[in-house]
C-alpha cells in the first residue's frame, strides 16, 4: 500500500504540546501536513499558560522540514476556540483537519467534588470541543471536505472512580461526534471518535509498572487514519490503547414488547429485556436514529398484529 500522506492538508491539533497530541502534530508533520500545534501549556488541571511545549513542537516539526505554528489560546472559552482555528485559516488560508485532544484532570470522588472541579473539566474536553469545532465546521463545509477527529475515554464509556467529571464529558463528546457526522455527511466532513489508552503524564500517581507498552506512538496511526482523506467511516468510535485497535459500538438487546407494562410484568421479563444475544446495531450514519425508532415500531406493529 503506499504510504498516506498529508501534502497540501492543514491541521489544527488542541493539545498537541505534550503526550498524544504532540506525537500526532509530528506524525501528521512528518507525512506534509501543516499543523497548528495548540496547548497553552498549562498545569494537569488546567492552570497558567506556558507557550513553552507548543514552541517546542514547532521547532521539532521544522527541524525535519515540516511547517508548524503555535496557538495557546485556550479551548475553554469560545472566543478562544475561535482564535485556534483563526490561526490556521490566517497562516495557511484553510483547514482540512481538526483533532481536540485538549485535556485536564481534577479528580475526587462524588462527595467531594466541588463545582468548580467539574465545570473546569467539561470546559476544556467537552465545551472545549464544541469551541473548535463550531467554527471549523462552518469553514469545512463552505470547502466540501473536512476530518473531525475527537477524543473520548473509556472513562466515557464505562466511567471510573473519583472521575465524575471526566466521565460526563468524555461520554458527551459521543453525542458531539454523532452529530458532526451526520450533519457533515452530505457536506463532505466526516467525524469520529478515538478512545486512547498511553502512558502520559495523565498517568502521574499511577503504578504503570506491570503495564504493556502503552507509549502515544501505538495510537498515532490511528488518529492518523480517521484524520485522512482515505478514511471510510463517519460516526464511529474506535479503541486504541497498547496495542490493540478496536472498534466501539452502541447496541441494544431485542428487548420486549407489550402492549401496557405493570412494575411487575417489568421485573418478571428482565432476563429477556436484557439478552443481548442477537443484539440491534445502529449505525449513526446515515439514518442511525431513524432505525432505532423504525425497529422499534416495527416491533410495537408486529406485537398489535
């Protein structure tokens, strides 16, 4: 196959200072994209400003001959997620590509977590995502290409202790990254979804040592690939994390019709409400929501009849 390449593609990559962000800004980089590397350079809570990480990015992607610049306007606010893009369209006139990898952490469990806590993290990962793509999307569109690459977790997915927030906004990029591709279908944007695992400084206080590898250069060809004109999918969610590459789906069980339902008529067909062994599978794009309600009316029809 030959190799897949980036020439003449501009790239807007939030928090591509350190970690997973930084190892995809030099693979995209090193395959001819033009990259915004954006990170203000703060703290893992989200603290300060630094334009240290993001230079530094930049001045490796130049030193192998590769065109970067450096935005730390932050993806909290909507006047900063319009800079970052802003950056892109006033160095190169275009952009073909985002990826929100932006993070922070502030961790506590649901007792203790304050308002504060919460709201600091949806701002950067979930409210930060919509900032940037609200209006590069608008610019994707009026070009009739774009590729939307978010990030979620299985923190999203399966939630984890002492990560309430974190959860909420790793969980709410899937709805994001849904609609973004099915409004972007017709406009020649697609959008999805990856679900990392890496060793990052996100990892700080934890015992890593019985770990596989797990380094972000085992997830960069991923992202790669959902960032590039080749890929095929739109609305979907695929897993990386040491090494494995998998794909995410939403399913439901048959489930059980009635034509009126008792608390205890519910409690007696749990079990069969619950199986999932044939399982019904949407996809999101095209019609993922009107299939879920036509399998569901079909089943309400074929249960009157």
């Amino acid at each position: 196959m030959p190799q897949l390449k980036f020439d003449n593609r501009v790239a807007v990559i939030t928090g591509a200072g350190r970690g997973l962000g930084r190892t995809y800004a030099l693979l995209l980089a090193s395959r001819g994209a033009k990259v915004v590397v954006n990170d203000t350079g703060g703290s893992m809570k989200g603290e300060g400003v630094n334009a240290g990480p993001a230079d530094e990015v930049v001045r490796e992607i130049s030193a192998a001959g590769g065109g970067a610049v450096a935005c730390t306007a932050s993806v909290s606010t909507p006047e900063g997620g319009s800079a970052i893009i802003k950056a892109a369209l006033d160095h190169y006139g275009r952009i073909d590509i985002l990826i929100h990898n932006a993070g922070n952490v502030r961790a506590a469990s649901l007792k203790e977590m304050t308002q504060e806590d919460f709201d600091a993290v949806l701002d950067v990962h979930l409210r930060g995502a919509f900032h940037v793509v609200r209006p590069a999307f608008v610019h994707m569109c009026k070009a009739g290409y774009g590729r939307v690459v978010l990030t979620s977790s299985i923190g999203g997915l399966y939630g984890n202790h002492h990560q309430a927030n974190y959860g909420v906004a790793k969980a709410g990029m899937i709805g994001l990254s849904n609609v973004v591709a099915l409004e972007g279908a017709a406009e020649g944007v697609k959008c999805n979804l990856i679900v990392p695992g890496a060793v990052t400084r996100m990892a700080e206080g934890l015992d890593t040592s019985a770990y596989p590898p797990m380094s972000p250069e085992l997830v960069a060809p991923v992202v790669g690939w959902l960032a590039h004109e080749s890929c095929s999918i739109s609305g979907e969610m695929l897993i990386s994390i040491a090494g494995r590459v998998a794909r995410a789906f939403i399913a439901e069980s048959p489930g059980v019709y009635r034509g009126a339902w008792s608390i205890e008529q519910v409690a007696e067909q749990m079990d069969a409400i619950r199986n999932t062994d044939a399982p019904f599978i949407a996809a999101v794009v095209p019609t993922g929501h009107v299939d879920h309600i036509r399998y569901s009316f079909e089943m309400a029809t074929q249960g009157r009849g």
